[in-house]
C-alpha cells in the first residue's frame, strides 16, 4: 500500500478560514497546496452556498493569473483554432447564468478511511456546494471554433502544476463530447454575481455540472477537441475508481473507470454527528445530490438502522443542476439513535447500505448510507 | 396488501413451451394472458437470445393482427399528423437494425417476494434476453411528421386490453423526447432476422433500448408527440417505485417514481442455484446490464458474502445496447458455498447489497447482489 502514499499527505485539519477569503467555518485540510471542506452548519443554511463557504479542492499552489494577459485557446479537431483574451470571449459570446451543485469526487472519504486507511484528504460531506455560475457555454465556442463531427471528447489544461502528477505536468481532464455540448456547461468567469477568485480558477474555469470536481478545470487555458479522451495525469491514472488490491499509479491507464458522472449521494447536515439534543421533535435536514442531469426522486431516513423507512420532505433544488435539500421531522425518545439517510435518483440508484463494500484505493464515490448519531435527553419538567 | 391483488395473479409456473411458438425451455408463469421467463441455462449460451427461448410478459391476450389492415397514426404535437401502414413505414424510412436486451420491471422479484409477499409473476432474472430488432428509427418517423420543438414526450398506444388496468382502456407508455429521438430507438418489424411474432408485438412494436420493456409497447398503433407523460394506467399508476406502506393503486399520479431507465443489474445464469458440482476448478457466468446508455464497467465475485472480491472477466457485449456476458473461473473447495455476483455500471452505480431494503409494493428493480448456492463434492478419486 506504500506507493498509494504518494498523493499529497494530509495536513492538519483544523478550522482556520481568511486564508483565500475563506469564512472562519471552512475546514482546512492543506495550507498548501489550499483545500478545504464547508462547514455542515454553514450549508444547511444557503441552498447557494456563499463564496466565502465554499469548498476548495486544490491539486498545487494556486496560479494568480492577469487576466490582461491570459489566453485561452481552442484546438485539435476544429475547423478554426482560436485564441481568445478574456474580452473577447465575454464579448463574443452569450453571457449564461448556471446555478450547481460542485462535488469532490473524495466527498466522504473519511468514512472509507475508517473501514481501512486510504492517503488523501478526510473529506466529510462537506466537499460539496453550489453557487451561481456565470460565463459562456462551452458548446458555443465549440460551435465557433467548428468543433467537427466525428470528436468524441473535449479536453481542458491549465497552468498549475501537482506535485503529485508525474512525469511532472499541467493539471487536466477530458469530458465526452455529448456532455461538452450540453447547454449546462460552461467557461465560467463569475461565481455568485462577482469575478472568480483566485482560488476558484480566475480569470476561467470550465463548469461541468453533474461531474466530479476535478472535471471543472480552473484557470483553464486551452480547451483541445480530441477523438479520444485526455491522456493527463489526472483523467488516465488519478480519479479513476479501481477495485481493492490495485495499486492506482502502476495500474495501466485504460483499467479501472476514470470517473466522470456523480453517483447518487445524500448528506444529513444537521444536527451534527454525535450531538446531545432534547428528546422530542427533532429536525434533520440534509442535501441529496446525482450525477449528470439524474435528479433526486425520493430521500428515505430510519431510525432503525433500515428497517423501516420514512420519506424526507424535498425541497425544490436552486436549479436542475443543483443539490435537492431535504428535510424531515422526528419524534425521538430519550436514548442514544442511530439517524440514516438514503437517496434515490431519477434513474432509480439508490445508495447502497456499507461502506465496507464501496471501500476503494483512491477513496472514491463513498456513496453509502448516511448515518449520525445523536443522544436524545429528556427535557426540562419531564419524566420517563 | 389486499388491493395489491387488482393485478393478474400468476398462474402454476411450469415448463411447458410451444404455445406461441417458444421452446419447451421457457418457464411459463401464466397462459392467459401468456408470460414466460427464459430458462437460464439457454441465456448463458446465446450473447443474442433466439426467438422461441426469448422471455414474454403480456398484459392481455395477443391481438392477432392483419398486417396488411393495421395503421401507425402520428399525431400530437407535429406539423404533419402520419397515418402509416406497414408498406408506408417499411417504404419511406431507412431499414435499422439494433441488438438490444429488453428486461421486464419485474425481473428478480422473486427474491424481493422471499422478503415479503407481492402480487405479481414471481420472475426469477430470466425475464430479459436479447434480440436482434430491425425496423424504422422513431426518430426518422418524428421528424417526417414535423415533432414541434417544445415537445417534451412521446407516447405510445396499443389495442391490448389489460384486465388490471383501471378504467379499462388500451396498453400505453412514454418516453422523454431526448430518449425518443435517440438513433437507438425503433418502430420495429423484425426480431433476429424474421417478420416480429403474434406474441412480441407483430406487425410492429416500439424497442426502447435501456428502459423497462414495458416501454418497448408491442402491437404498436399510435404515436403522439405531448408536453407531458402520458396518463395511461401502465404509465401513470403501474410500473411506478413506491416506498413500501404506499398502495400504489391509490397513490396519486405523479406520487412515486414512473420507471424508465433500468438500473445496473446482474444475474448468475450458470451453474444453477443449488446445484451440486465437483470441488475443484468451476466456471460461473452471467450477464450484467445497466439502464439508458450506461455500459458496464465491472463484475465482482465474492465466495465469502462480500468480504473480498475477485474480478470477473467481461465479454464485449453484442451492441452498446446489450447485455455484457462474464465468466470467472473459481477454485471451489469441497463444502457449501454461497456464490454473490454484483456489477458497477459506466456511471459508478453499483447494485446494493440486501433484498430486504429494495422491497417495494410492486416488486420492481430488484437489483440486489445476486447469489447462488452450491454444494461442491470431493472429486472421484480425492480424498480431504
């Protein structure tokens, strides 16, 4: 399991916040480079999550890019290659606005980690949140660069360079070409009204909503329309889903699955895990989310450890690109309980029950239940 | 659970064969109307399934139709309504042929009905198979007939009339636009290189590739373009997911999840659950199937119950549109063995673990782990 360590080791995990306008709720997992987790708290609260709570996950130091002089250009199997400044694209182009949901493809990897260690980050459910995105559809510069018919994936690169990639590289990913041109997508300058920070890709970043985070390429530079898809790093070794025993860097690019749809997901947001509250009516909320353009057709809670079900109230998500929150109201005795949550999407995946089953060398996709566990106490003036 | 009942109750299964022209292998759960599921070990031998070992599930009796009386209208939501005989439709449209699986909703209920009792053919996983379906792409006949841009759904009818439905009324369904005007989906008149039978649908049915088969209506006569599902009873109430504790005869439409995509699924097909084999080197097979356009990624085999797993090896399937066959060779030591199988699909969805929590009121999409039980003999000639 040695070599699985060459990812970057986690650091202290500590709420810090103000680093990269970062809110004093995030959880820093790395300084540097620079990733952190929203708060539970802080998300329950905002269907839009607040830039400033938003989760960053970074593979190197952040570029701070001019955007005077950044330039983005359009190759491979184009009729018209392009390069374009950053007025030109915002002036050539129809301004959209997309609200999504951003899901690190690590979201929850600290209850796979309990099963057995996997490096990387502790990721809880909070590597997750949704903004407003706005900038041009990346089907439009498709279109303007005469995208031809017979691609079959578009790639992204951008300057920043992991120390984990090897050989040593810019950071990339590819979609499939039917995703590219879907009107979802984007080359996103804004996030929640305001010009992208640093942190989150300025000047540009790619927006691919329903995908793994890593495929919402920041500080994206050159967008290449290929028959196959990208051969860096982080689309043909890294974020692939591989079956225990395997070592994920020796393992041939091809094996495995390199990820790209979201699995169906749930969180329970509040109240926090191992909280003490008053016996009685209890709220639990939480987010639900799919991959791709699957939405969130029922969320079950138990307190019985599934045996029995109850259905979540859903509330309407901020866009059919965005999580579904969700809450119920339960009646519980005093005692220790055990609270799950499960989804189930629109293509009928529900999430399955152990994450002993799901555990993966990358610790990836931990899409099983979710469960906290609270102590309920009796309340004030009242008896057994 | 008394209203449950509405639906047909299935009659003696039994292997009889030849009615309809189907082998004596098939397994018929009901003569009248006609539902048969195929026999397992003649699946595991065909990648494409022949014609009279392929599964059957009819609502109603066969309407035996003159070919040269029958008409497809095309109406809604279109420019240029169509009324079509099967000349016109063979005449003016370009010739396809698919090789798609088909699966009944109901595939595996079995094993959900050992949980607790549902209504309903008690079909093992041989209520799918695979054919060759050759016929004129839906797509094709929409845009001859001029399908309005803001349509959202096409919808199907037939003249079977099924007793269970309420009010009575003619077999329907729909599918979204974006599925409808896949180059997947067929009006189809031929089923592995013959006219389509009586009993699948002749002269012609619909084959919606990835969607339950009850979407893929036989005897097809109607076609309209709509804003919304349609409000057929087999649309509207049956073929829907509901939570357990729900009557889903009662149960509003629009309550509970309408069933188009399937989900990722597998079955052993070989040796036979309970079977008795040699202890030594055994071969099991399978297939693996995923809804939509979701292939399959992976197939994993547990002798321990899911402690560890082994990778099973994956034919290539015979189209995009088909099962994926697997084998894995196992070292069986003498003893009783349980043998689980599950798959992952394309979009890292993987089957759940338990029965127990995918039980539904209907008995729908049942993809569980799948598991036999073998007992493995000492070998003539061995000794422990």
């Amino acid at each position: 399991m040695d070599k699985y360590l060459r990812e970057e080791e986690p650091g202290v995990t500590e709420r810090s916040g103000t680093a990269w306008g970062k809110s004093h709720d995030v959880i820093v997992h790395q300084s540097e480079p620079f990733n952190a987790e929203s708060s539970l708290a802080v998300l329950v609260q905002q269907p839009v999550t607040s830039t400033e709570d938003f989760y960053v996950r970074n593979h190197g130091p952040v570029p701070e890019l001019d955007p005077r002089l950044w330039r983005l250009s359009v190759d491979g199997m184009v009729d018209r290659p392009l390069e374009m400044s950053l007025e030109d694209l915002q002036n050539r182009f129809e301004h959209h606005e997309v609200v999504a949901t951003l899901q690190c493809a690590g979201n929850r990897r600290s209850g796979l980690a309990k099963v057995h260690d996997i490096p990387g980050h502790p990721w809880g459910p909070g590597a997750t949140s949704t903004a407003t995105w706005t900038g041009a559809r990346l089907t439009d510069v498709l279109a303007a660069a005469g995208a031809q018919n017979s691609a079959q994936h578009v790639a992204f690169e951008a300057p920043d360079v992991a120390p984990e990639a090897t050989p040593p590289q810019r950071f990339g990913a590819s979609i499939p070409i039917a995703k590219a041109t879907g009107d979802e997508v984007l080359l996103a300058w804004g996030m929640n009204g305001r010009p992208l920070p640093a942190v989150h890709g300025a000047p540009v970043r790619a927006i691919v909503p329903g995908f793994i985070g890593a495929r919402s390429v920041k500080w994206i530079d050159r967008v290449s329309v290929q028959a196959d898809p990208s051969q860096n790093f982080f689309q043909s070794i890294a974020y692939r889903l591989l079956p225990p025993g395997i070592d994920p860097y020796s393992a041939p690019p091809g094996d495995g699955l390199a990820l790209g749809p979201l699995t169906v997901n749930s969180a329970i947001l509040a109240p926090d895990d191992g909280a003490v509250v008053p016996a009685g009516r209890t709220a639990v909320t939480g987010y639900a989310l799919s991959g791709d353009d699957r939405g969130i057709a029922r969320v079950d809670v138990s307190v019985d450890g599934g045996q029995s079900w109850l259905q979540a109230e859903l509330d309407e998500p901020p866009s059919p690109w965005a999580w579904t929150p969700w809450r119920i109201t339960l009646e519980l005795p005093p005692g220790d309980v055990e609270i799950t949550a499960r989804a189930w999407d629109t293509s009928a995946a529900v999430q399955p029950e152990h994450e002993a089953h799901l555990w993966n060398p990358k610790g990836y996709f931990n899409n099983a239940w979710s469960r906290i566990h609270l102590t309920a106490t009796e309340r004030q003036g009242m008896s057994a």
